[in-house]
C-alpha cells in the first residue's frame, strides 16, 4: 500500500511505508545507479553510486528512506560525472581485466561503467597483489576482481546462515577474508548453491565449469533492455544467461 | 610503574583472557588487545580458540583484528617501538631521531630485527604534540625526545631490560597547562556537582545545561542538552553514557589533560548525563595511543566506587545506580567519530554507521546512547555544580564557555590553554609565544588551515570551529608538506568503507607524493581538484568529506607552495620509467644505454 | 582541404584492433579519401612526422614502447588509445603481481619443451618494465577507444568523428571493454 509519492528528476514515485528511495524507485522501474545493493539484503550504504540529492542534500538512495513530498534528484550531470569517478576509483582499485573475464556480459560493474560512458579507468592503476583462490571444488574466489560491496558477505550470513565471508583490513587493504584458519574456500562452508555465490556484482565470486558458455551476444547484458537493478538470478552469476 | 614489555614466551590464557570480559562477542576489541598485550601477538591460531570462546565466525574475529593497527599476527619483538609522525613531530625533528635509533639497534624500519629484539615504525599522531618527538614503547608513550633520550633508549633495549624497570622519567608526561580558566584552574571536589544535581534534580540539570548553552566540545558543536534530552526521551531497557576519549585528531592533546589530572570531573559529568538520561552503564573509550592513562583512572574508578560516587545508590539517592567500565581503542583514528566508536566498543571494525538512526536512539547495543568528548563532560559537571549563569557568560552568545586548545608547533610555549571562546588566533599566537607564524592548522587536519592574513579570526562554532587542536608554523615551514603529511594520515586512516574515501583518499596521496618528487604538472592539480570534489559530495563520513581539506585549502591559501613543485608544463608519469627497467637490468646483467631510459 | 595525416602503432598488444581496423571493409576505401597514413604496420613506414591522429594500440611493457609513445606524442596532435591493452594494460598486465624473475624463469628456464634455457641479454632486445602500463599512465592521451577490439563500427565512428572536428562519441551499444 503506498504510503505517498516522491519526485524522482520531477516524475511522481510511489512508495510504501519504510521503503529506501532506490527500492520505491525501482519497483517504478526506475533504475538508480549502484551496485552494493540487492533487494532481499540489508542496505550497506557503501558504493555510494547510488548517491542522490534529497532536497538539496546528498545521501545514498538505497540508506534514505523516501518520504512524501521529497524532491530527489539523480540524473544530473553533476551526480554522473561522481558516479562515472567512483567506478574509474573501483577499476584502478583491482585488477580488472574485462576481455579474459568469464564474468564479462553478466558483470554488473561493467555495465555500469557502459551505462556512464567510461572509456578509460583514468586514474593511475594500483594494480595490487591480490590472491586467487581456486581451492574449493565448484567455486573460484578472484579477489582481483572483488569491489568490497559486501553482498556476499551480507548474504552468507543473513540469507545461508555461514558467515563463509567478511572484509578484512583497513583502507586501501581492505580485502574479501573467508572463514577458515588455513583462508582456503574449500574449508569453509560455503555450497555452490548458496545466495552469497549468486549476488557477486563481479567476476570475484564465480561457480566453476559455467564460465564463457553463453556466446557473446547472448550474454544478460549483450540484450540491451535489461534492468541494472533485478537482482542477479541463477545462472546470470558465472556467465551464465 | 609501567607494565612488562610484552614477552612472547609469556602463557597467553585465552580463556582467562575471554572470562574477564565476559566471553562475550561484543568485548572483542578488548579480548585481543589482552591477548595482544599478553603475547605480543594476535597468532592466526589464537583467532580459532577465541572464536569457540565468544561463539562467533571465526572471520568475524579475524576481521577485527586485522582493521587495527596495533593488532599484528607477526612478532614485532620484545620492544615495539613506534615514533609518531605528525608534522609536528617532524618538524621537531622526528625523522632524524628515528634514523638514529635505528642505527644505533641495526634495524630497518618497519622490520624486526635479526635477533627479534626489537621492531621499529611510525605510528599516526599519539597525542603528545606539546612534547614532539614522541614515541610509543610497547604501547606506553615516551615524551620529548632527542638523541640522549634515544641513546638511553637504544642501551635500555640492548641491554634488554624489562620496562618495568626503564626510568620512571622517560615516562613522565607533564600537562603543560599554560592557561587554566574556570575548567582546569579551580579546584574540584568529587561528588560535588553529584550533590548539587540531587538537590535540584535531574530535570532542573537538565535545564542548567541547557541554559548554560553547552555545545559539543568534540568539534562539530551540537547542543549537550538536546543530545542529552533526546537520549532521555528515547525508549530502551539499557540507556548508555559513553565517553569519547578517542583523542585522535592529530595535534589535539587536551583530553589527555583532562583524563591525567582532572578525572573525577570527566567522570562526574558522565555521572550527572548518567543520571539525566536513566543510564545505568558508561563506558569510556579510551584511545590505545593513552594507554599509560589506563592504571590511574582505573584508580580513579575504584575510589569513586569506594566514596559512593559509582555503584548503586550514588551518594545514598535510592535506584542512582551507574558504573563505569574503561575500553582501549587499538589504533584507529576512525574510532572517534561517534558510530565507529560504538561499533568499535561492540568489538566490530571501527566503520561508521548509515545514520539516521542517530546513537541518541540506537546506540551502544542498540539502545540510547549520549556519545560525548572528555572535555564536554568535564564541562557539564562544573555546570551542573555551579549553575550555568556564568558559563554562559563566558565566550560569545553562540559559543558559550571556555575552550581548551591543544597549542603545538613553531612557539615558545606549547601546551593546553583554556581560552573563552571567541578568541582570535592571534591572540593565541601572542600568548603562546608564537613569533613567526605563517599558518595556523585550527583542529587538526580534518579542521582549518589559516594563513596569517586571516589571524583576525576567532576561535568558536561560528567561525574557527575546533576540537582543540592549534598546530602553528613559522615561515620556513613548508605548507605542501604539511598538506601532504595529512594526506598520508588520511590515506592510513582510512576505514575502507566507502568507495570514494577507500581509493580517494589513497589517490590524493600517491598524486601529493608525485609533486613531492618533482614529477607534478597541471593535470594533477585538476585530477586533485576532481577527488576532492567526489570525496566532499560522496563520502560516507566526515573522515572522507575532510580529507581533501588540507589540500584543498593549501592550494588555495599558498599557491606558490605548489607552483613551485610544478616543473612540468606536460603531464609527466607518476613512476620513474629507467627505474621500472631496474628489476630486468638485474636479471639480464645489461648496463647499456639501451637498457636505461633517460629522463625528458 | 588536404587528407588527415594518420599514424597507427601496436605497443603491448596482439594487433587484434589493427585487424578489427581492416575489418572496416570496403569503407577503408572512404577512410582512404579522408585520411593519409603515416607511420603504420599498413605502410611500414618506420617513423613518423607530424599527424593529426595517432592511434595507438596496447599496453607500455618495455623500454621500446616508450620511445615509440614518446615519439608518436610529439608528432600528433590527437593521439588516441585503442583497445583494452592500451587503456588497461589488458591482458599483458595480467603479469603484473607476477615477479619478473619469476617470469623469466618460466619463459626461459622451465618452460615445456626447455632446455638448457638462458635469459637473453642481447642490447637489441628491449628490457621489460616490471609492471605493464597503460598508455595513460606514461603520455596525454586525448581520446579512448575501448574494446577488445573496438568493433569496426566503432573505430568507423570514431574516426569519422574526429576527422570532421566532432568530440569523438561511442554511445551505449559501440561502447565494449571486452
């Protein structure tokens, strides 16, 4: 039951009681940037794509609830411009390879990236010494591709009850750490089928024997018409469409 | 006396570690900091045994432990020694000194030594600007340091003598109160603004604060009195009084004043929000950088318990039932702004929340907190035992009271001064004895940095707005530099939550750095001009939205501080291109001149 | 109006966007009546002089790749990067956490089919860098034609834009980082 409306760049948004400005702004099928988000997980607030103008004021669009008669404003230039910033931030951040990378085509990191206009990373490549983990017998974990949204970590917790992941470190080395002594995936609980193995925006988290078997071209975002903000389903995490 | 230096082959009890504190998840910052302390080391098999002790994921221990700076997994040897590297303490010759004591234990920085004796770093800002250089031995801060200091040092640690056996001297830390006003320089005593607020009660001390126009002494000035009625308002089971005493701000040391010789005013004024509010528990987050502080306030809570003044039945008022307990940050500059600081006493990463809900509502266990600085603490209590007229009438209308600053750098004489608000810097600078100055920075990096054609400025929320901090230069100081000390303290600092802050902050560093080493052009001068700009609009707290401050206002204050370091007029590449072939010079053993690359 | 003197070059890269160039077909012969190649693979031409555009495909890997960036820096006066290697490093920088010791190893010593290896160190050969860089990170570049390759389209479009005086513009569907 709506609850009110807010203006959304001057269109009229409905919203129930208690929702995020991005959730009422997506069931209006209205896509607002951000990829730290997935609807059935707690908010996070840290990718800051999403990043709005509330009357005047900027909050992240997936942490601010919407209230009647708010003013919000997203597509300005001033807000893409950011927006295009914090993903050239994240594509220097890791190792982003998108031509060897299975997950190119289903990546939500690229598309947005499409989606602003990047033509280049733009700032200097830290191209830091990441591991790959390839222990675990039906998922690989490559952590130079892993933009530290938190969606795995949210979902192993609150959806499969694991607490399989958990960033580690500070800062610039804030790292995706797994829950086991040895730091293998293979021993830790983690399942093929669980949620945290399906909502990776990137090709971090990746099921094994999927990769590259939808040609290009068929691949989830190769159809133009796609919707940034459904949530990934099966199949579409490893490549898959 | 301070504690034995952290001995590895001494039993590390994690199970007597975990039962002090309740086996309880929440006390994990405080769990490992024992086990840090008691082992010299957070081992990766600790992280196991501790997880099955508490019950939580294993991962979310380790988490913790790796987002503190004073948490390590490696030995750093029987003596730590870590010298803070604010640009006060370089200024006053940090570098040097660290040089020397290096040489003089034949260790290389941020390594152990050979024998693992002894492991020598830098460390942010630990609070003693007034006594720069200064140095944390095993966690315990060393003051004023120069080379016979070091010269002692290095023989101490040579020799191998446990600290608890280290001159007291070398651990005399002395308040420098250069100017004492109604705060510091009355006497106090304990229990008084207790009895004055039973008298009148909690409603009418209340109003006393309000009246009194108390504003947050931490920086960002929010009224005490609408915190305080607020959180009072605020449904729970468990209201919260917590005390903010993560003192990190480089150049700010008043708090370590306050809590060294005025104790039982800070604690009287957590008993009197205590009282307002309904609060039954208060916990004082201490920084780890002040953890010499910990035994005297410790003592300091025992006598007040003894006196009536903690416990149940404060001073005989039946159901005035409020304690204290003491928890040590772990070295992370995050932790004082308010939400990081209560994650941080639920023994989680010090990473800010998503507000609202504000701590006032949702806080400590999620349940109504105050959050509030030492020093506004300390002031609540001398309002609530003398009335507010005459706080009030102290300062400017907007601006209420004195404020302590925290006077370091280029001057005769550093220290604490309590001042009325509305004081202009250059009356600061005349007191202090601050002939030359060029740049004032007014609370610290995050804060204002004021150049000497605006010294008419005044200190208080309505212009300088300051948790204290007053670092001054003289002329010959380099204000790049300066800037670009706080971009590194930034980029340290950095909890790694958001992605503009995360990499923001890293990027301003690594461009400042690049102007540093004469590679600069205009197009890092607009590409800095971008990140502060996402970093401002985007950032998930103040943390991010200050970092671009210091060069943001550098620039624009001393221009040719820059425009010196420009020497190109064309972009020039950050790394040194004939030093990238180095590593295949190696290997191939070719010298040539095909194997170098000249500069331009 | 006299045609656009045009340079083209591959760094650290397969020449896959020099193929996707050719792939423009029969509209190479359009692209001939606007533009006039310099110093390219097409031309063998082995140095260049003054251009309107050059376009420089892959990554900076060694001490050559500068000297042929720096050179086409100077002579250009829009100089365009093409394709992934270029942009990112690509796939050439993949080595980059890779020791370079250890590369040499692998490449010289232990590699399958190895014997005996040595580790050449003939002054004709150019000296890797330890890290494979982006064009970007070492000269200006003007302009960022993504792919891998760029389609033909999009190198069509682009080219077309530039040679008419237009901000080069790939929208959503020319627009590819793979």
């Amino acid at each position: 039951m709506s609850a009110g409306t807010f203006t959304l760049d001057g269109r009229a948004i409905p919203f129930e009681e208690g929702q995020t400005i991005l959730d009422a702004a997506a069931a209006a099928g209205v896509d607002i940037p951000h990829l730290c988000h997935l609807p059935g997980l707690a908010p996070h607030g840290s990718c800051k794509l999403c990043t709005v103008s509330i009357g005047g004021r900027l909050g992240a669009a997936c942490t601010n609830r919407a209230a009647a008669g708010m003013t919000v404003e997203s597509e300005t230039a001033e807000l893409n411009a950011h927006r295009l910033t914090l993903v050239q931030m994240l594509f220097v951040e890791g190792n982003h390879f998108c031509p060897s990378c299975e997950k190119s085509g289903a990546c939500r990191l690229q598309e947005t990236a499409r989606r602003l206009g990047m033509t280049t990373p733009h700032f200097t490549h830290f191209f830091p010494a990441r591991d790959l983990d390839a222990s675990h017998p039906d998922v690989v974990l490559e952590r130079n591709r892993c933009i530290l949204c938190e969606l795995c970590v949210r979902a192993s917790r609150d959806v499969d009850g694991k607490n399989v992941f958990a960033i580690g470190g500070r800062g610039i080395r804030a790292r995706l750490i797994v829950n086991s002594a040895s730091g293998r995936l293979a021993d830790t609980a983690l399942s093929a089928n669980d949620r945290a193995v399906e909502v990776c925006p990137t090709g971090a988290i990746l099921r094994k024997r999927v990769g590259f078997a939808v040609p290009i071209g068929r691949r989830p975002y190769d159809r133009h018409d796609i919707a940034l903000s459904l949530p990934t389903r099966r199949g579409e995490g490893a490549g898959g469409g | 006396m301070p504690p034995e230096p952290a001995d590895s082959a001494m039993a590390c009890d994690l199970p007597a570690i975990a039962r002090r504190w309740g086996n309880d998840p929440a006390n994990l910052v405080q769990i490992l900091r024992n086990v840090q302390e008691s082992c010299g080391v957070v081992p990766s098999e600790t992280l196991d045994q501790l997880a099955r002790l508490v019950g939580v994921a294993r991962v979310r221990l380790e988490a913790t432990a790796s987002f503190y700076s004073f948490f390590h997994a490696d030995s750093h040897g029987a003596y730590e020694v870590l010298f803070s590297d604010n640009i006060i303490d370089r200024h006053a010759g940090k570098a040097e000194l660290m040089q020397y004591l290096c040489e003089r234990l034949w260790v290389e920085p941020g390594k152990v030594s050979e024998d693992g004796l002894v492991y020598v770093d830098e460390t942010s800002d630990i609070g003693l600007a007034d006594l720069a250089p200064a140095m944390l031995v095993n966690g315990l801060a060393v003051p004023s340091l120069d080379k016979a200091r070091i010269d002692l040092l290095a023989e101490l640690i040579r020799s191998r003598k446990p600290l608890a056996h280290w001159p007291a001297m070398l651990f005399e830390v002395p308040d420098n109160v250069r100017r004492a006003g109604p705060l510091l320089g009355e006497p106090f005593e304990p229990g008084a603004a207790l009895a004055s607020m039973l008298s009148i009660g909690a409603e009418e001390t209340l109003a006393r604060i309000e009246a009194s126009g108390l504003r947050g002494r931490g920086g960002a000035g929010y009224p005490t009195a609408a915190k305080w009625a607020s959180c009072r308002k605020a449904v729970g089971d468990a209201h919260c009084v917590v005390c903010n005493a993560d003192e990190g701000e480089p150049g700010t040391f008043k708090d370590r004043v306050l809590l060294a010789s005025h104790a039982d005013l800070v604690i009287e004024g957590m008993t009197v929000c205590a009282r307002v509010i309904g609060a039954r528990r208060g916990l004082i987050y201490l920084r780890g950088e002040y953890r010499n502080l910990l035994p005297a306030l410790g003592r300091t809570l025992e006598r007040r318990r003894a006196a009536g003044l903690l416990g149940t039945d404060i001073l005989g008022a039946r159901g005035f039932d409020f304690d204290i307990a003491i928890h040590l940050g772990a070295g992370a500059y995050i932790c004082g702004e308010e939400s990081a600081l209560i994650e941080s006493l639920e023994g989680k990463p010090g990473k800010p929340r998503n507000r609202p809900p504000f701590p006032d509502r949702c806080g400590y266990r999620g349940q109504p907190t105050v959050v509030n600085n030492v020093e506004t603490f300390a002031c609540a209590a001398r309002i609530a035992e003398r009335g507010a007229a005459r706080f009030a009438g102290m300062g400017t209308p907007q601006s209420t009271g004195t404020k302590l600053i925290s006077v370091s750098g280029d001057c005769a004489r550093p220290g604490v001064y309590e001042v009325p608000f509305g004081v202009t810097v250059r009356e600061v600078l005349a007191e202090c004895g601050a002939k030359h100055a060029h740049a004032v920075q007014v609370s610290g990096p995050s804060g204002t940095c004021v150049s000497f054609q605006e010294f008419e400025r005044r200190i208080a929320f309505e212009d300088l707005a300051s948790a204290g901090a007053f670092m001054v230069f003289s002329r010959e100081r380099d204000m790049f530099e300066v800037a670009r000390n706080f971009t590194h303290f930034f980029a340290h600092e950095s909890c790694g939550f958001c992605t503009p802050c995360r990499v923001g902050t890293s990027l301003l560093r690594n461009i400042m750095d690049k102007l540093a080493a004469g590679k600069g052009s205009p197009y890092d001068m607009q590409e800095m001009k971008r990140i502060m700009c996402v970093l401002r609009d985007m950032a998930h707290c103040g943390l991010g939205h200050t970092a671009a401050n210091p060069v943001v206002q550098t620039m624009q204050k001393f221009p040719e501080a820059y425009e010196r370091r420009l020497k190109k007029l064309e972009f020039e590449p950050a790394f040194d291109l004939d030093d990238a072939l180095e590593t295949a010079r190696l290997i191939t053993g070719r010298d040539d001149e095909w194997a170098h690359l000249a500069a331009d | 109006m006299g045609k656009l003197k045009v340079a083209t070059c591959s760094l650290a890269g397969c020449f896959g966007c020099h193929m996707s160039l050719l792939d423009i077909d029969e509209k190479l012969f359009d692209l001939l009546e606007l533009v006039e190649l310099d110093r390219s693979p097409l031309t063998d031409i082995k140095h260049c002089g003054p251009c309107e555009i050059g376009l420089v495909e892959g990554g900076v890997c060694n001490a050559e790749n500068v000297h042929v960036l720096k050179e086409f820096r100077s002579n250009c006066r829009t100089l365009v990067a093409v394709g992934a290697c270029a942009i990112t490093g690509g796939i050439p920088a993949m080595r980059n956490n890779i020791d370079l010791w250890d590369c040499f190893q692998e490449v010289y010593h232990y590699g399958i089919g190895l014997e005996g290896g040595q580790i050449p160190n003939d002054r004709e050969l150019p000296l890797p860098f330890d890290k494979v860089r982006p064009l970007n990170e070492v000269v200006r570049i003007d302009h960022f034609l993504p792919g891998c390759p760029p389609s033909a389209e999009a190198i069509w479009k682009f080219l077309t834009d530039l040679a008419a005086g237009r901000e080069p513009r790939l929208d959503y569907e020319m627009l590819h980082y793979d």
